[in-house]
C-alpha cells in the first residue's frame, strides 16, 4: 500500500491500496483522476450524479445488486467495500483516510 490522501470515490476504495495506482509504470493518479474520467460509470453516475450522493452508503438502496457485484472483485484485492462504506459513515473521510493510510506505513515496515 501507499499513502493516499486524495479524493475518496463513492465507492469507498482505497486508492492507496489499489495495484493500479502502486503500479509504477503509467499509474493511476487516483480517484480524483480515475473518476473524472469515469472509468466505473455505474457506480459514480448512480451515487454522485443521480441521486447526489457523496458515498454509497447515504443511499436507501445500499448495498445495491450493483455495488455488491462490484466489491466482489475487491475482495480479492484486500478491500472490502461494504465494510468500507460502514468505516466511512462511522469514522468520516479524515479519520477513514488516516487509519488506512496508518496501516499502509505500517505494512511497510
């Protein structure tokens, strides 16, 4: 993992954590990159423009078929985005980056 403190997606992924942005060969800038572009426009059209959402978790629907299908294909990359998005709503966007980026240093050490 890497230390990362841009913009968090509606997802919850973190960016930090993710082999695209480690990558050191054309890597990821991150979600406040990754999303402009909208490379999952499922997710980020659903929760930030249709329903105006910061995060999945503000919406009624949550956890949506589609947000499940998608954190599937996380877990696999040691996130859980369900879990992610109870962290989030509990701990705030401050707190939530701090404790992974807390445990990205201590990964590396």
């Amino acid at each position: 993992m890497k230390k990362y403190n841009g913009f968090i997606p509606p997802c919850g992924i973190y960016c930090g954590g993710c082999s695209r942005y480690l990558r050191e060969k054309n890597p990821c800038l991150g979600a406040e990159e990754h999303c402009k572009h909208r490379k999952c426009k499922g997710i980020y059209v659903c929760c930030k423009e249709k329903k105006n959402h910061n995060y999945c978790y503000e919406c009624k629907s949550f956890p949506c078929s589609r947000f499940k299908k998608f954190s599937e294909s996380w877990m696999k990359l040691g996130q859980d985005l369900i879990l992610n998005q109870y962290q989030l709503k509990e701990l705030g966007e401050k707190e939530w980056l701090d404790k992974w980026n807390n445990e990205s240093i201590l990964n590396h050490h």
